[in-house]
C-alpha cells in the first residue's frame, strides 16, 4: 500500500501517506498490546490477577480495544476502497494511452506507406508532361490560326486580282 500511495498524485498522496502511517502505529500498538497480553496469558499468576481485579475493568478495556480495532477497521476499509478506485482509474488511464498509441501507430505506418510508395512523385512527374503537352498543343494551335489566316489573305487578294482581271478587260 505504502508504493501505490507514493505513485498517487501529491495532494491524494499526502493523505494517503498520513493515514498508511497513523494505520502502522495503531498496528505496532495493537501488536504489542496483544504481545504483552499473549504473555500475561501464559503467565498462571497474572491470569489469576486479571480474574481477581474484576470483570468490570477486564470489560471496559476490552469495550475500549474493540473500539479502536474498529475504527482502525474502518479506515482501513476506506483506504482500501480508496486504493482500488485509484487502482481502476489507473486502468482506464493506461487502456486510454493504449488505444491512442495504437491509433499513432496506425497513423505513422499510413504515412511511411505514403511515403515509400513514390506515388506522389510520379503524379509530380504526369502533371509536368501534361503540362509539357499542353502547352506545345497550344502553340501548334496559335501557329495553325496564323497559317490559316495567311492562306485565307492569299486566297482573297487572289480573288480580288482575278476579278480585276477580269471586269478590267
């Protein structure tokens, strides 16, 4: 728990921290006290005593050690709850980051793809023929509209000198 609680955010992490330590001490106390209670129970005389000071006492401060171990209970049970809620938002984090490098991965591949097949290039290289094409049509073009005009001036002064020629005589 103490590594989990350390990877958490700074403002969840401190609390978290503050609880696991005030947990262990409680633990620690818990252990001694059962550990010197393990020991006054193998000890005749001090069972003896225990019985003989009376029921009240050995009640009130086994009322008050239940108490304790239920509250320490209960904030253990609500970090644990805390715990695997951070557990599971950290899931869906890393199944999020999944997902968007596999859609970066598809994404690169599509552009080296791109890339490498040279396909690019080659429409470069038809758009500059066509080009190329286009143009040389268009001067053929202009030079065909000029001959024609040339021969159709030719035809008409040749038409207009026949008909002189011919109405002057």
């Amino acid at each position: 728990m103490d590594l989990e609680a350390r990877s958490l955010q700074p403002n969840v992490k401190a609390v978290l921290l503050a609880k696991l330590r005030e947990y262990k001490s409680d633990l620690n106390n818990l252990k001694s006290e059962h550990k010197r209670l393990a020991s006054a129970n193998s000890n005749q005389a001090a069972r003896d005593d225990l019985l003989e000071s009376g029921m009240a006492d050995a009640m009130s401060v086994s009322a008050n050690q239940r108490g304790r171990l239920m509250m320490s209970t209960e904030r253990l049970n609500e970090s644990s709850d805390g715990i695997k809620e951070s557990r599971r938002t950290m899931l869906e984090t890393e199944e999020l980051g999944v997902s968007i490098l596999q859609d970066l991965h598809q994404q690169r591949q599509s552009l080296l793809h791109a890339n490498d097949t040279n396909k690019l290039h080659g429409v470069d290289d038809n758009i500059s023929k066509s080009k190329k094409i286009l143009t040389n049509m268009s001067r053929r073009m202009s030079r065909n509209k000029w001959i024609i005009s040339s021969i159709i001036v030719v035809l008409v002064v040749a038409i207009a000198l026949i008909l002189y020629f011919k109405l002057s005589k």
